[in-house]
C-alpha cells in the first residue's frame, strides 16, 4: 500500500505565504523603480535647469563685455572729440596737449573707471599719458597703425597679469586725422554685472606664464596655471576654488559644471571663457561658484516621500491579499489533504471529507471541489474497466502472435527480395526468397553490410535513411557468376525505442526487363537492315557535334542507279547491296566518325573536327572502299557507286536541319557533276542561299499570319474493323498569290526557328474549332498537332478555354497530338499541358510513338487517349520482323495502358489485316484517304475560309514545284507523307 506524501511530517511552505512573499517581492520591486525614477526624473529636471541657467549666465556675461566696450569706445570718442586735443595734436606741442586732457581726467577717472590715457600724433609718436602706467600687455604701435591707417576705432580686450578693455579712437581735425587717443579700464564694472545677473560669487581667472604683479601668492591656482586677479567673497570662494582645480581642468569647465560639496554645502562651479587675444598667450575666464544645497535637498525630500507612500501602500496590499486568501487557501488545503486518500483509492473517503453544496456564483475552488468528486467517481468506474481491459489486452496479444507468424511466412513466401537494415546499412532480415537466390546461410547475411551484397552501379552506397520512399537500381552477382540487376524500394520503418531509424528493402529482379528495354533501344536508334545508326539519332549526334565542337563536316552518300538494282533484281538485291555498303563504311571509316543509314539508300558520316580538306580525303577513301564492293545476283553484276555530298560547320548550318539541307544540296552538285562523284559545298553559295531562303521565308510567314494566308485540310483516320471514319487530322497549307498551296515544309521549320510557331498553333487551333463547331453534330471529331514550344506557352490554357467557350465547340470532339519526342524531352511540362487539355474535356494523342522505346515506363504517366505509331514502322512492316516486333510491342503496351492506337502512312490494303491482328484500332495513311480542304471533304455548311478559287483540287505546289501533301510535326521540323 503506497503511503501518502503527507504522511512523513516533512516541512512545507504554504502556498498562502508563497503568494505572500512573492507580491510582497513584486510590490518591492516597483515600489524600488518608482522611487528611482522619480528621483531620476528630478534630478534631470534639475540638471536641464541648470544647463539653461548657465546658458543664461553666459550670455549675461558676453553682453556686459560687449557693453562695457561699446561704453569704452565712447568715452574715447568724447576725448578724442575735445576741442582743444585736435589743435595741440597739430603743433606737437605735449604742455598744450596735457593741458587739452587735464581737465577731463578726473571725471573720467572717478565716474567712469578710466585707469590709463594714452595720446599718440600722427607719426605714433606718444605725446601724453594719464593714470595708471601698464606697458606688459600693450601693443600700441601695432593699434596705432591700424587705426591710423582705417582712421576707424578699435577696440581690444587684453589679458596679462590681469585683464583689461582698451579703445583707440582716431583725433580728426577738418576731417584729417592728427593723432589718436587710447583709454583702459578694467573689468570691476563686469565682475558686478555678472555677480547680480547669476545670483552666484565671480571670480576673473587669467592663465599666463607671467608672474603676478602685486596680487598675493594665495590666488595663484598652479593645477589651472593661472591667477584669480579679481574675486567676490574671497573668504568663502578662494577655498572652493582651490578644492575644485585639481578636480578638473579650466576647459572641462567651460563644457560642463563641476559638483562638489564643501563644509556640508553642495556646490557648483562653471567657468565662461573670454574672447581670445591672438596676439598674447594669456586667457581669461570667468569662474562662477553657486550654491546648490537648497535644490538638492528638495530632490532628496521628494525621493524620500515617494519612497514612504510606497512602502505603506505595499503593506496595505499585502494586508488586503492576506484577507482575500485566508478561507480560499483553507478550502485549497483540505482538497490537497484528500487527493493522496483519493491516489490510494479511498474514494468513499473523498466524497465524504468534501461537502457537495451548490453555490449560486461557483469560482474556481468550487470547480475543483466538484471535479474532485467527479473524479472520484469516474476512477472507481475506471477501476473496473482497468480488469476488463486486461483480459481483452491479453486476447490481442494471442492475435498480435498469429499476425505475427502470417508475415513471417508471407514475406518467406513473396517471390521478391525482402531484407531489413537498421541505421547504418547492417542486414538484420531477410525473406527465403534472397536466401534462396544468393545461396547463402541466413547467418552468414545478417550483420554484413548491404552494399557489400548489392552493388550500385554508380559504386556509391545508399545515403542516410531518407523520410520518404526511395527507388535506386542494383546489380547481384550469384553463385553461378551471372549479374542480376534488381530494382530496389527503401522506405523507413518506426524509430525504435532508442531512436534509431531503420529501413525495409523490397528488390524485384528486373534483368530480363533491361535487357528488353537495351534491345528495344537499340532499335530506337538504329537502322533494322544495317544496324547502322538511323536518322534519328544521327540528326541527335549532329545537334551534340555542333555545340561541343567548333567545326565538323557532315558527308551525305546517295547510292546511283541503286532503283536499277531492286527493279532488275528485285528488292533482296538491294537489301544486300545496302548491307554491304554499311559493313563497308563501318568497317573502314567507325573510327572517324558516326555513320548512319539515313533511309533508303541514303548515307551519312559525321566527322567531328574536321576541316574541309579532311572531309575530301574521306569523302574520296569512300568511293575508292565502294568502288572495289560489288556482286552477282539474277545473272547480273552490281556494283556500288555513291555521290557524296559535303557540308561543314558552322559554316554551311549551325543546327542538324540546315546543316543536312547543305549537305543534301552538295550531294545533288555531285551527282550532276557526274565525274567527281563528290562535292564541298562553298561558303558564298552556301551563306547566300541561306540568307536568301531564311530572309523570304520569314517575311513570308509574317505577311500570311497578318492577312491569314493559311489553309487547313484534313485527312481521314480510319477505324480499321469497319472503315468507318470519325476523326480527321487537321492539316495546314500557306496560300501563294497566284492559287497554290505551299507545303508546311517550307516554312514550319522558319516559324520554329522564329518564335512564330505559337502564332501558328493558335491560328490553327482557331478555325478548327469554328469547323468542329458544325462537325461535331455529325459525330466527327478533329485532331490537331502542337508543337513542342507549344508545350512551353504559359497563356495555351486559358487560350484554348477562352476558344472553346467562344465558338461553342464541344471539347470531346477536340484532339490535340504532340510527339513522343517533344513529351520525352521535357516530360513534366508535357504532362502537365496534357493533364491540363484533358481537364478542359479535349482528349490527347502521343504522335510518332515508337522512337524513344527506352522511355516506355514515361507511358503509363502522360495523361494521352491515343498513340499514333510511327510511319517508319509501318512501311517497313511487310519487309522487317524488328519492325513487326515494333508494332506489335507498341500496339500490347498502348491497350496495356487503356489507350487506343493509330498506326500512320496506311499506304497499301495489304497491310490492314495484320493492323487489325495485332488490336491496332485506328489507321492513316494515302491508302485509306488524302488530305483534302475542309469545304471538299464537308461542303458548304463549314464556316472556313477555303474558297475552292484559291486551289486545284487541293494540289500543292511543293518546294520543287511538284504537287505533295505533307503533315508537319513542328516539335522536330521533320516533315513526313501519310
């Protein structure tokens, strides 16, 4: 039985005399701020009062010098003014000039505190002095000369031993000056002014390295380096001085008040410096000692009063908290004394000690009381279902056992690998499968490392436990020395008690996958017949050339009369002439470059780096190779004869199209050269054909976007079961002046290459939803093709909703196709353009599919409804078991997928049935229907601009003049007939 924490008698500290002692500590504290903050505001009070009255004190005493000087240089005028000065200046005479002052002297001397005068002729000459005779600190040459000179009056203020005003007025007789008088007096009259204006004792300082002239050693301050030469109450001032000059220095003085306490009074002394002399070294200043003590001792009473109100109001808020919690803090105690009976499962007890009343307004001691009850009473129900549980936890234990052994035998059942490692990659599970597989001992794997089984191909290993799953793909070396390639899922299992994080491995062996998708690829990129490198990939090694390299060349081959030899010998004749040219090329000229079987009987080499004249000599060692190559088939001999031709980059085309369209020209150069058999196309005709073609075609395509020049056509997509036709794929044709149509050929590659392509898809998106708007009652739906910058337009949704709302067309009956390629190529942009079409209700199609077959896994996620197998496979689907293999992999994976197939350039009825084998929906192609407009397909009731005036039964004029139907796939420019 657990015994109560009450029981042991130790000491406690009331919860009472807590609050207490800590309001009590609260209270102290902002009692203890107030009174310094008061006392702090007073006593800055005081100091910005003080400032001010210096202030005042100082411009009190600059105008009483300023006075005194003005006073000064009067009185010298009224000497200079008398009338008999001016005449005895002029005869020189000193008696006439005594006599001219002697009876001013005394008025000046008694009234006006004149202790010196001083009387010069023109010449600087003195001519009479009265008063007192001070000759340290005069510069009176230099004074007659100025004022001589400016015949303006001077007015100086000196100090030496002592500090004295000086004026000098020039004596002017008929307007000429004739002499000069000087007076000077000292500052007595000053020292008294300021005595009164600061209600404080003066005293007139002067700092000189010259001895003091009768004033008594005393009053000379060493730590100021100068001599009090006047003082007011010398008795009670000299001493404060004298304790106040060690104290600071005469500058400090001047910046700010110096406080000290002498003889139990508060004292403050400030000095207010003097004009300086610039021509002696003495300075002079002001000292003004105040008494302070009657303002400080306010400050003091004040402090001390808030201080004591206080002090009494905390007690007088303790006194009333200690009333307010008297009886809660007895209800607390009592409900604290029952909670340990309560732990102990005393609940009768508890319900007894606290009485159960209600009260009209509860608090918060009354919610405890009642919570304590009903606690009590809910524990003792809990109590009950405590046992109930126990035996229901030990029923889910025998479950948790049976759950147990089932995964135990469900992952030694499941044919994957399943193994467990804990945080720093050691295998602690596995599953019989991996047992089996890696013929090894259950102990001889647990505890080894997992990267030292499984190997990544990158030889790096797996990086710390991620949070989230985690795919990667390894290669196994059994027993029997063959290498599995196994594709692993890691994801986090539950931290453990120590906080551990380990993970669970799920490895599927997928080897016999990836050598599907190697030898898929495979045929993705290379040609069935030659296994030489096909059109796609080489147009894909020339982009990789132009931007790794600064030059190249690309060498295109045509085989002559090569029509002769499958005419004459039929077709296996050709397929083995074609073999043996490959073997040829690849055999002599792999190790210069890539060779590639463009089509037909169409070669191609690609040198990186070289330079004209090394393309010549290959293209020369070519026809020396072809022509030693020839055979016997049907009685007859054939041989191999090849025109070459050459184009170099960037010279002749800095993309794979223009490059390869130089080179195609170059080829034709050589074949109507008939001798050489091979041709370098040069850099002028090159450059201007390029400048010529580009420069029309823009401006071409530019003028026909402004005055819609543009005609759509569409050819007919045939279901295949019944040849019933619903879908028609919306063609684009450029309108010449004179009726024909041009072929996209043309210009999609300038539009491509100048932005304007998403003009083009817009314009065309836009009158096939004005035609789809009347179609679609018939049933009839339209695809249209994107190109892949398409894909990047930001503003293609809401133009595609805004078009759609606007001509009322039902979106159902809207296709829109983009190439395998373009999807590939920038997948998440792709897929969501597509999502975002199907949101809008349209349907989508993967166009040209069957060229990236390592990407098949891509498939499952782009958000399509049909995929319109690549025309490359279907021509050659009666001639290639690749390509049978091709379709019938693409047709099994797109029904896989839920997705519907179309298969492009349907030319011949024999190929129909084999479609229809292999589930292949959907067919295009000349044989199953041509392009044609839309008014000849439809007739009048189409709202299209395809007035039957403009064309010829839909005829074309192609590059060449002849009369093409092409459809444009403007991700890749590449051009291709159904």
């Amino acid at each position: 039985m657990t015994s109560s924490p009450l029981a042991g008698h130790r000491p406690r500290f009331s919860l009472t005399w807590r609050v207490m002692t800590l309001s009590s500590l609260l209270l102290l504290a902002l009692v203890s701020l107030f009174t310094w903050l008061g006392h702090e505001n007073l006593t800055r009070q005081f100091q910005e009062s003080r400032t001010q009255h210096h202030m005042r004190q100082q411009q009190a005493i600059q105008l009483a010098l300023r006075r005194s000087l003005d006073n000064l240089r009067q009185l010298a005028g009224l000497v200079a003014a008398s009338p008999r000065l001016g005449p005895a200046l002029e005869t020189d005479e000193p008696v006439l000039i005594k006599a001219a002052l002697a009876s001013q002297w005394p008025t000046l001397q008694l009234e006006t505190g004149i202790d010196e005068i001083l009387v010069f002729d023109a010449a600087g000459v003195g001519m009479g002095t009265w008063g007192e005779q001070i000759q340290s600190h005069r510069p009176l040459q230099a004074w007659v000369d100025e004022v001589m000179d400016t015949e303006r009056p001077l007015t100086a203020l000196r100090c030496s031993t002592d500090c004295r005003q000086y004026a000098a007025v020039p004596v002017l007789v008929e307007g000429k000056s004739v002499g000069l008088v000087i007076l000077s007096r000292s500052l007595a009259d000053v020292i008294r002014q300021a005595r009164a204006v600061s209600n404080s004792e003066v005293a007139l300082l002067v700092t000189s390295g010259m001895p003091a002239q009768g004033l008594p050693a005393e009053r000379y301050l060493q730590d100021w380096n100068g001599h009090l030469v006047a003082l007011t109450q010398q008795e009670e001032s000299l001493p404060v001085l004298k304790q106040a000059s060690p104290m600071s220095s005469v500058h400090g003085l001047t910046q700010a008040p110096l406080y000290l306490s002498h003889e139990g009074r508060q004292l403050e002394i400030a000095a207010v410096r003097m004009e300086e002399d610039a021509d002696q070294r003495s300075t002079g200043h002001f000292l003004l000692v105040s008494d302070i003590t009657a303002q400080l001792r306010a400050i003091n009473q004040d402090t001390r009063t808030l201080l004591v109100v206080g002090l009494i109001g905390w007690l007088a808020a303790e006194l009333l908290l200690l009333v307010i919690l008297l009886r809660p803090m007895a209800r607390l105690r009592r409900i604290a004394g029952v909670l340990p009976t309560l732990a102990r499962g005393g609940f009768a007890e508890v319900r007894s000690a606290i009485p159960s009343v209600e009260r009209r307004l509860p608090d918060e001691i009354d919610v405890l009381e009642h919570t304590t009850l009903a606690l009590s009473r809910q524990l003792e129900e809990l109590e009950g279902e405590v046992q109930a549980r126990g035996d229901q936890l030990a029923e889910r234990v025998d479950e948790l056992a049976r759950e147990r052994d089932f995964v135990g035998r469900l992952l030694d059942t499941a044919r994957v690998f399943i193994i467990a490692q804990d945080a720093r990659g050691r295998i602690t599970l596995v599953n019989d499968y991996t047992l089996t597989v890696l013929e090894l001992d259950e102990q001889l794997l647990i505890g080894r490392h997992f990267n030292d089984i499984f190997e990544a191909p990158d030889a790096s290993p797996v990086g710390p436990l991620e949070t989230g799953p985690l795919q990667e793909e390894r290669t196994l070396l059994t027993q029997d020395f063959r290498q599995h390639t196994i594709a692993w899922y890691h994801a986090p299992l539950p931290a453990g008690k120590d906080g551990r994080q380990e993970r669970i491995s799920v490895g599927l062996d997928i080897t016999e996958r990836k050598a599907a998708e190697a030898r898929l690829t495979w045929l993705a990129e290379r040609d069935p017949l030659t296994a030489l490198y096909n059109r796609r990939f080489f147009q894909d090694a020339v982009l990789q050339a132009l931007q790794r390299s600064p030059r190249g060349a690309v060498l295109m081959l045509d085989l002559d009369q090569f029509r002769d030899v499958n005419e004459l010998s039929g077709h296996q004749a050709g397929d083995r002439l074609l073999r043996d040219v490959a073997e040829t090329l690849s055999r002599n000229l792999a190790h210069e470059g890539v060779i590639a079987r463009l089509g037909g009987d169409e070669f191609a080499v690609l040198l990186e780096g070289a330079d004209g004249d090394r393309a010549v000599k290959v293209a020369q060692l070519c026809n020396q190779l072809l022509d030693g190559l020839g055979f016997m088939a049907e009685g007859r001999r054939h041989r191999a004869i090849a025109s070459i031709g050459i184009a170099l980059f960037p010279m002749h085309g800095n993309n794979p199209v223009d490059l390869m369209a130089s080179a195609d020209v170059a080829m034709y150069k050589a074949k109507e050269s008939g001798l050489q058999r091979w041709h370098l196309l040069s850099t002028l005709e090159s450059a201007k054909d390029e400048l010529q073609e580009r420069v029309y075609w823009v401006e071409r395509l530019r003028r026909a976007l402004q005055d819609d020049d543009f005609m759509l056509m569409v050819q007919p997509i045939v279901r295949l079961e019944d040849r019933d036709v619903k879908h028609y794929e919306v063609l684009i044709r450029m309108r010449e002046a004179d009726g024909h149509l041009v072929s996209p050929a043309n210009f999609i590659p300038v539009a491509e290459r100048n932005g304007m392509i998403v003009q083009l898809d817009r314009w065309v998106l836009h009158h096939s939803l004005l035609a789809l708007r009347q179609l679609q009652e018939q049933g009839i739906s339209l695809a249209v093709n994107l190109s892949g910058q398409s894909l990047h337009d930001k503003g293609l949704e809401q133009f595609l909703a805004d078009e759609l709302t606007t001509s009322g067309a039902d979106p159902h009956h809207l296709i829109l196709e983009i190439t395998e390629t373009a999807a590939v190529t920038d997948f998440s942009t792709a897929r969501g353009v597509l999502q975002a079409i199907r949101d809008l209700g349209c349907r989508t199609a993967l166009d040209d599919f069957g060229v990236g077959f390592s990407s098949f896994h891509y498939l499952g996620q782009l958000p399509v409804d049909y995929i319109k197998i690549d025309g490359s496979f279907i021509r050659s689907l009666k001639l290639s078991t690749d390509s049978r293999v091709i379709v019938r992999a693409i047709a099994d994976i797109a029904a896989g997928f839920g997705k519907q197939a179309i298969a492009e350039f349907v030319d011949q009825e024999s190929l129909i049935p084999i479609l229809h084998e292999y589930g292949i929906t959907y067919g295009q192609g000349f044989h199953l229907g041509r392009p044609k407009s839309l008014l000849e397909t439809f007739g009048e009731d189409v709202p299209f601009r395809s007035d039957e005036k403009c064309c010829k039964k839909g005829s074309i004029a192609g590059p060449a003049g002849g009369l093409v139907t092409a459809k444009a796939i403007s991700s890749q420019g590449k051009f291709h007939d159904n």
